[in-house]
C-alpha cells in the first residue's frame, strides 16, 4: 500500500510520460495484462490510455489491470491512468512511509 507522499512522488515521475499502452474496444485482453506484467517489471511506473472505443468506464479498466498484474493505480486522469509495481531489482527508490 502507497502512502500519500509515494503517491505524490509518483505521480510527479509519470507527468512526462507518454502512455505505453492503448486499451481500446477490446478491453483489457490477456495479451494486454501480459504485455503491461513485463513493461511493470522493467520500468515499475507505467501510463496507460484509455481511447474512446473502450465500452468500459475507465475506473474498471484501471481495477482491472491493477488486480491482473498486482500492481496500484496511482492516479487517473481523462481517459489515462498510471499504475506502479515495485521490480525484483527495484529502480525507483520511494520515499519512506
């Protein structure tokens, strides 16, 4: 569980991200939650985006990537949503709790 300083850290990180991934009408497929497992144990912070298209509401998309790859959602915007999964071999270091 984050705190709300990590969240904040976090959140200040992924500002200039781009999304690395697009859901859009199909959902969040098993080819999607595994492809997001692998760039969450390379880069731990990752954005992803939400397109029109996608028939759910972007608080269910964003739950259900998180519960798929065991990560937290650390913030929504628009249709974007940024999640964090700390690495075996971290490489951000958060601030302590």
């Amino acid at each position: 569980m984050l705190t709300s300083k990590q969240r904040a850290y976090l959140r200040k990180l992924a500002h200039d991200f781009d999304p690395v991934f697009q859901i859009g009408k199909e959902g969040v497929t098993p080819e999607v939650v595994k492809a997001v497992d692998e760039v969450l144990e390379k880069r731990e912070l990752v954005k992803l985006n939400v397109l029109k298209t996608c028939e759910d509401d972007l608080r269910l998309v964003a739950d259900k990537v998180s519960k798929r790859t065991h990560s937290e959602c650390v913030q929504m915007i628009g249709r974007r949503f940024v999640i964090y999964r700390a690495a075996k071999k971290p490489v951000i270091e958060l601030p302590k709790p």
